[in-house]
C-alpha cells in the first residue's frame, strides 16, 4: 500500500486538501505520497479488527459499519 | 431612483448622496493584527471548507445502539460518544486551542436534523416531491464561490451544497448515515408531522412559489440567542455534573422521570465534553514533549494545564475563562445544526477575571490584545453544513454577536476597560467573527462611544448601534406575561443578527437564558403583492397559491386590504405548520449542552425545547423585501389610481414582460443600476426604419408596430414607476403606507400561538435573503425589474431612492414603534471623506444619537467607496480581506454571491452627513 500523508500521524489537516506536516513543519497536499518520517494513524484500515466490504470505501468491524479513515476509536489495534 | 432624462435607470454603478470625491478613498482608519494572529489568519485565509464524518459516524452509531432508550438519555449518550471520538488538532501560534473537528473551517453535517441534501440531486428530489421543500428556492439561489468556498468537485473531493468540501473517500459512510435517517430525521418527521395541518397542501404550493427562504425547523431550528457561560464560570464542568447528579438525587420520589432523563442526558454529553478537553491536553503534552523551541513548548505546556484544569474546575484567571468560553461555544456548535449562538455580553462575563490579573499583574493589556485576537480568528473559522437554500440565507456567516456597553442589571453604566480591549482587537485584527454590537444608552461615555466610532471608520463595518432603551422596552413588554425583570431586561443582549434576546442575572452576574429565535424564514413580501395582482397566483412559477379572490381592485383600498389579508394568511399558514413541525423535533435533537448553560434549565429539570428557559417567547416571523412592497403600493395608488395614468391590467402587462428588460438572472447583474433592455436602442431605430421603409408584409408590420408600441409603453410606465414616492424620503403619504403595511402584519404574526402557548414574535431584517428572494421574483411596480435583489434590512431605502438625505432615511424609519418588533433594522453606506476626522467622527455619532432619540433599534455602516467595490468585483484575487457589512453581519467581499454583492455596490453612497 502506497502511504499518503493523510494517514500520517504527523499530519495536523487543515482542509480535505492540505495540512501541515509537524515532523516537516511545512505545508503538504494531504494527498502526496507520504516521505520516510511516515508514522500511520489509527485510522480503521490501519486496524487488525478491520474488514472491508463490497461496497468501496467501507467496512465492517465487529458487524459495524466503518470506514476506511475512520479515526478515534479506543479499541484501535495495529495490524 | 436616480434616472436619465427619459426615465430609465441610470447605467452608473452605484447611487450617490452628495459630490463623488475623484480619488477613490480608502478607510481612514487602518490598524494591524500582531504577528501570531496575523499567521493564524493566514492559515485561515488557506483553508478550504471542510466536512469531517467523524462527529456524526460516533452519534448515529451509539443512537442505533441505545434504541429502546429513554430519548433525552438516548442523545445525550449519543452526544458523549461523538464529542469523546473528535480528533484534537493545535497549530503552532495558537493561544486559545479546540476546533469543531479536525479542519480548520471544519463543519459536519447533522443528518438526524438534516439528512437529505447530501444526497444525490436524483435521491433527494424522489423525497422532496411531495414536501414544502426548499427545491423551488434553491433553483433560484446564487451562491459564492470565491475564497474558502469549496465550489467545484475534484477526483478526491466532492462540493456539498456548492460550499463544503467532502472526501470521497468518506463519501459512501456519509450516504449509509444520512440513509439511515431517513423518515427519522428532523427533515423527515417534519414533513410527517407538518401534514396533520388542513392546510398543509397550501403550504407545499407557498414553498413551490417561494414565498419563504428557507426552511428552519430542520436547517437552522436553533440559533440566534446567547450562550450563557455563567454556569460554567461559576461551578466548572465537574460542578454542572454534581448540580445534576443532586437534581437527580432530590427527584426520585417525584415520579418526574423525563427531568432525572434531561439532567442524566446533561451529564453524559457534559462528560463526552469533557473527554474531548482531555484530548486536547494531551494532544498539547505530546506537541510540547517534542518541541524545540523554548517559547513554543512553554506555550503547549501551559496550553496542556489550561485544558486540564477546565476540563474540571472554574477558572482561576482570565486565559482559563476565554478558554472555556471558547470550549462552551464549540460545544454548543457542535451538538446541533443551528447559526447566531451569540457571546453576548462576553466583555462583562470575562471582566471580573481580567481585573483580577490586571490589578495583580498576571496579564497586561497588550498581552490581552493578542489573545484577543487570537479568538476573533477561532470565531471566523466556525463553519455550519446546510442545504442550498439555506446557504442563500446565512451567506456563509454563523452571527457570533459581542455586546458591548449598555447597562448593568443595577442600571449603571456596564461599559469596562476590556471591552475597550475588544473594540481595538477588532480593528487590529479585523475578521467577520464575532461581530460587534454597541448598545448605546446615555450613561456610555463618550470616550467609549468615539473609540466606536473609529472601529467603524476602519470599514469593518461593526460595531452595529442598537438602542438600549427600544430593546428594554421590548423586553418589558413582550416578556411581561413570563414576569421579566427590570434586571434581566437591562441584561439583555442580540442573538445573532440582531434579535432582542432578554438576559439572564445569573447569582448577580449577567448571563442568558431564553428560548432560540426559531421560525418562519423570512417572508418574501413583494410575491404577496404578486399574488393579490394575479388572483392568487405566482405569475413567475404558475403555481396556484390561494383560490381567486375574485377582486376586480377597482380601488386602492380594495388592493391594499386584499394584500393585508393574504400578507395575514401566509403568516398565519407558515406559523401554524411551523409548530406542528418543529414539535415533531422536541424528543429528537433537543440542545442538551445549550440547555445545560441557558440560565434555569437545570434547576427546572428541562431542556429549552421543553420550556427550561427563563423566558421562552422567542418564536419569530421575519419578513424580506418590504420596502419593495410599500413603494410599490405607493407607485400603484398614486399612477394607477388616483392620477390615473394606467390602468392596473397594463401595469401587469408590463410587469410581466419586465418593462421590456431582460431579466437580472439572465444577465447576471442584480441590481438596477446595471440593466440590460430586450431590445437596444439601435435594434429598435432600425424596426421603426424598416417599418417607414415597408419592409414587411402588411401582417407583420401590424404585428411589429404593436410590439414596438407595447414596449413603448412598458417604457413609460417603467419611467412613472420609478418616479413614483419612494421609503426613506420623510415623505407622510409612502411612511404611512410602510406603517399600515407593518403594523397590520404585526398584528398577524401574534395572533398566532406557539407550541408553548405564547403569540409570536415579528421581527425585520434580511440576512442574506434579498438575494435569492429577489430572484424568485417579477418585476414590482417601483420600477424594480425581474431578478433584481430586492432591499436589505427591515428599514433601509432601497439602493437610489433616498435623495432627501440620511436625517430624511432616519425620520421614515422610526414610522414605526421599533419597541414591538424583536428586532428592525437599517443600513446607510458612508464614503470615507463623509466622516473624515475628528468632526466627522461626532457627525457620524450626532446621525447615530439621532435615530437612537426618534427611537430607532438598529443602524449600521459600510464606510466604503463603492468604486472599490467595483474594482474587487473585478479583481477579487487583490481583495481576499476586504470586509463589507451586509445586513446584520460583515463578511468577506470574496465569499459573497453577487447578487447581494452588486446590492452592495448600488445601495445609496453618502458623501456628506
């Protein structure tokens, strides 16, 4: 999987566009491919408990509908 | 109406009062933001309006899993769990930290108040066919597209509502959500209940013809009232919880169960708040934990013990309060979909916190100012998700109202030290929110009323000048019947725009603690004339409004009452429905944490859809375009019938066909100083010529001579319309015409009875509505033509047509008592030379003492050389920060639609005061 910034845990997002990078301290496309300081979020497709479904762009997780950047949930766990 | 000599409309850009300087003139007073605020501003300036799922994924999820529950409980688990999953975000620089979500102009859509409009266009119209839905409107609703505004979908974003900018790749989640809602949503339930009401076919054909804005039980059902921050202030969160937990404890014997509902609600949702903090102080702890910088890191650090200690206590100084204030806020923004949740009095909340650290130097005023700043940023970066049509209505503005000056609930002066503070953080670091509002009593001092003054000079277009005495009286009079006090009265304050809003004494402190101003949005007034000429029908749409009258209007005073029962039964019909509608909402997306603050909430045990409030009469009717409607009654008794000069089926003839113009929404320009006729000049000389020449067959040239001849005509009576009296002219025969026209509706509006048992409140100002109201209408019979944006405001004349001055414009608009309105409202447009100085300044404040002693509510000012206006409608990418004063609220240039731009351009320049 090609990482891309947005799923960086250094990315601070400023809009659906654009964020600021606090391990670069510049601003970056949240879509760019992320560089080697990358450190992924806990989003949902980050997650063991993940699956995802036929429908793109989303997921089930325990029976749940999730989504793949879907972030915040307490019970995250690496894959 | 400033003409040419044959009667039309003037091709200049703008309408003038006095002698145009040559120069274009800037503000004469210009100040700048202190650097930290100023890199703030600029994030914001690059921010795109954005929509985060996250908020609505975590309610609807936990909602779906408390079904069975007891509602209030229900939402307030609900709420726990959206506010505890937010993901913190602090950028470096900031003072006051906590967003709405993780964008910086973030929103979210609330789709168990309003799940439709992020569907498909094909999804939502199957639903929207049979409802008083908002369709009609949107066809016709311009929007902006300059600036933050997301306008246009690109691979991985898609435009919501031609505003807010969605991933794609959360879009699939976001359908599922909003489909779930679907006959469970406010939206929804709304229109189930709404058909209970006899007349609810009516109401759908009204929608169809657009005689309101938009709907706001489901798009805006909250809002325009004031936060109160006492609660919080005086016991913090943990204190709120305990209050509730011992609520809880004394009613048990009661059998009350929906009150140990509420306060169990409120204490969930206030731990979720709480959760949310605690993210935000470790978010800090891990910022500080890896910077460099010895500044920056004490900041984070300091950030982290703030967030820390609110997340539990009271404040101990001043950077604790305006912290939790902002927290307070947010909370409220985030838990429902609603606009104007005002500060209110924020200066004299925070001034007892202040003067402590000043007076034991843990703050100076300079340091102060940057904070300051700092917040005026957050405040413009707050972003709420709604359907087009209501989108048309608020212009992209949330109506964060600061009240400044006015009176203590003891009946001194409450003007303070830091509210001076506010006043110049406003000037340095200008943005649209919050705005301000000056609440000019005799006892402010002029010291206070001049630093106004220059704030106003910079062209921000704040503070607005509301009267303490008008909206005392109101408070008196129209909360009498809920026992108000002298104090609360004089602790009044806006909600939004400029809705009177009592206040609060909160344990000798002001607060607040009314019911939202929640109704009918806006009543578009000129289509009710169209519909008395047409026989109960809209000419534009064809849709069938009312049976026939019947009428043939063979007198003025036929005409004029038939418009006063049509004006009296569109609002009783829009009134009526409305609460069947909005009742429909009480058990399903109550504020629970604007209910926790609002002053008596608590101790009633009940929520403000519930009456918990201290004072609940707060239904509100607004009406759009009357100003139209009155000069346009005065033009038909005075050309059609007494002076006779054409008949009213020729009149209609000409309205129709638009006097021979082409319609605004088909060249793009929306005012009447820039028009384009059918026919030019040129084409016409050459039919004549052929005519004369017997170019035609004998047909044809009958058939064009009558053409040429109609628009003859259309041209002449175009020309008497617009010569016709016009409002804001101190001119006895059109006042008394505005104030039959407005004290008859008054009366209609109150006959009315809301859910709670109490009239209705009417109330005059426009927001952005003349905008797309405006095009959903004809030409009027003021010369106005098809398209064009109708008047702003409650009171101001419309663009051109007040040439006898602004002391004329000031007697017609105090025809009417403003005291029995929730609120009214004016706007003058001054060019900066007009009050140039230190004499200009107290001529501005002599205009200002004026209206508010002929007991005038509201008046505010663009200070602005409209060929500046111009010159950015040209060449926005040169004007990003350019702020105008639309009406009730300043915003961006760039991020306003045209129509109500060229408005702007064309409202009346006075030169000279």
């Amino acid at each position: 999987m090609t990482h891309k910034c947005a799923d960086c845990i250094n990315l601070s997002p400023r809009d659906v566009f654009n964020g600021y990078c606090e391990a670069k301290e510049q601003s970056v496309l949240i879509d760019d491919a992320a560089c080697p300081s990358f450190q992924s979020t806990q989003k949902c497709k980050f997650c063991k408990k993940y699956e995802a479904s036929e429908k793109e762009f989303l997921g089930i997780c325990n029976g749940e509908m999730v989504y793949p950047d879907l972030g915040g949930c307490e019970q995250f766990t690496a894959k | 109406m400033a003409t040419t000599q044959d009667g039309m409309a003037d091709p200049q850009p703008s309408f003038h009062y006095g002698e145009v300087p040559k120069e274009v003139a800037g503000r004469e007073v210009k100040k700048e933001a202190c650097p930290r605020a100023k890199k703030l501003l600029q994030d914001y300036y690059d921010a795109k309006v954005s929509l985060d799922t996250t908020f609505p994924y975590w309610y609807t999820r936990t909602w779906k899993e408390q079904e069975g529950q007891h509602p209030l409980v229900r939402r307030g688990l609900a709420l726990k769990s959206a506010f505890s999953h937010l993901e913190p975000c602090i950028r470096p620089g900031e003072l006051l930290v906590m967003q709405r979500n993780k964008y910086v102009r973030g929103a979210s859509i609330v789709p168990w108040t309003a799940n439709r409009f992020p569907l498909s266009d094909e999804e939502r119209a199957k639903s929207d066919a049979l409802k008083a839905s908002n369709m009609e409107l949107e066809k016709v609703t311009i929007l902006a597209k300059g600036g933050g505004v997301v306008s246009e979908s690109t691979k991985d974003v898609l435009s919501i509502s031609g505003r807010f900018g969605q991933r794609m790749d959360e879009y699939p989640a976001l359908l599922e959500l909003c489909r779930y809602w679907n006959n469970k949503s406010a939206e929804d339930t709304c229109h189930l209940w709404g058909t209970l009401h006899p007349e609810y076919s009516t109401l759908v054909n009204m929608k169809k013809a657009v005689l309101m804005a938009s709907d706001m039980e489901y798009g805006n059902r909250h809002g325009r009232s004031v936060t109160n921050y006492q609660y919080p202030m005086q016991m913090g969160f943990k204190g709120m919880i305990d209050w509730c937990n011992k609520q809880i404890n004394d009613h048990l014997h009661t059998g009350k169960v929906d009150k140990i509902a509420f306060w169990k609600s409120c204490i969930y949702a206030i731990e979720g708040v709480q959760i949310w903090i605690r993210k935000y102080a470790a978010k800090a702890e891990q910022l500080a934990a890896k910077e460099k910088d010895p500044q920056q890191k004490k900041e984070f650090e300091e950030i982290a013990e703030r967030m820390t200690w609110i997340a539990e206590n009271k404040p101990r100084n001043f950077m604790d309060a305006i912290q939790l204030h902002w927290t307070c806020q947010l909370q409220v923004y985030n838990e429902m979909q609603g606009s104007g949740f005002s500060p209110g009095r924020l200066g004299q909340v925070l001034y007892p916190f202040w003067k402590k650290d000043i007076d034991e130097g843990r703050i100076t005023p300079e340091q102060t100012l940057e904070v300051l700043e700092c917040m005026r940023v957050k405040y413009t970066e707050l972003e709420i998700a709604t359907c087009v049509g209501t989108q048309g209505i608020l212009a992209g503005n949330t109506f964060n109202n600061i009240c400044l000056g006015g009176l203590k609930p003891d009946g001194t002066s409450a003007e303070n030290e830091l509210e001076y503070l506010f006043i110049e953080a406003a000037m340095k670091c200008a943005t649209v929110s919050p705005t301000l509002s000056l609440i000019y009593d005799g006892k402010l001092s002029d010291k206070f009323l001049l630093k106004a003054i220059e704030c106003n000079k910079t062209g921000s277009g704040y503070p607005a000048w509301v009267n303490n005495r008008v909206a005392i009286e109101y408070c008196l009079k129209k909360h009498q019947a809920e026992n108000i006090t002298v104090e609360d009265a004089r602790a009044w304050s806006i909600g939004g725009c400029l809705e009177i809003q009592p206040g609060a004494v909160v344990n000798g402190e002001i607060g607040a603690g009314s019911y939202s101003s929640s109704g009918i949005n806006f009543i578009n007034v000129p289509k009710i004339l169209e519909l008395v000429l047409w026989d109960g029908e809209c000419p534009r749409t064809d849709v069938r409004v009312f049976p026939p009258h019947g009428s043939k209007l063979e007198t003025f005073e036929e005409l004029f009452g038939i418009f006063k029962q049509y004006f009296a039964k569109v609002t009783r019909i829009f009134q009526e429905t409305y609460n069947f509608k909005t009742a429909a909402t009480f058990e399903l997306d109550q504020p629970i944490l604007f209910s926790a603050l609002s002053a008596d909430c608590i101790e009633k045990g009940a929520d403000i859809d519930h009456e918990g409030s201290r004072y609940n009469r707060c239904f509100t009717t607004w009406i759009t375009g009357q100003v139209n409607a009155v000069n346009s009654l005065a033009s038909i008794k005075t050309n059609v019938y007494d002076k006779k000069r054409f008949t009213l089926d020729q009149l209609k003839d000409a309205l129709f066909n638009n006097f021979g113009y082409r319609s605004a929404v088909d060249t793009g320009n929306y005012s009447m100083a820039e028009q384009v006729k059918s026919k030019s000049k040129e084409e016409i000389d050459e039919a004549w010529a052929r005519i004369r020449s017997n170019a035609y067959c004998v047909q044809s040239r009958a058939h064009i001579i009558r053409d040429l001849q109609r628009a003859e005509d259309w041209d002449k009576i175009h020309a008497l319309c617009l010569r016709a009296p016009k409002f804001g002219n101190d001119d006895p025969f059109v006042d008394a015409i505005y104030k039959e026209m407005a004290e008859s509706w008054r009366d209609a509006v109150e006959q009315t009875l809301d859910p709670f048992g109490r009239p209705w409140c009417p109330s005059m100002l426009s927001v952005g509505t003349h905008g797309p109201l405006g095009q959903a209408d004809i030409a009027s019979a003021d010369g106005r033509l098809a398209g064009v944006t109708l008047a702003d405001g409650g009171q101001s004349p419309y663009p051109g047509t007040d040439v006898n001055g602004p002391y004329a414009v000031l007697n017609s608009a105090t025809i009417i008592d403003h005291s029995d309105y929730k609120n009214t409202q004016l706007n003058m447009k001054m060019h900066p030379s007009a009050i140039k100085g230190f004499e200009g300044s107290r001529k501005m404040l002599d205009l200002i003492k004026a209206y508010m002693d002929k007991g005038g509510y509201h008046i505010q000012f663009n200070v602005v050389d409209s060929r500046m206006l111009k010159d950015a409608q040209a060449h926005p990418e040169n004007y990003r920060d350019l702020m105008v004063r639309v009406a009730g609220f300043t915003h961006y240039w760039c991020e306003i639609a045209k129509p109500i731009q060229d408005e702007l351009v064309a409202r009346t320049e006075y030169e000279e005061v």
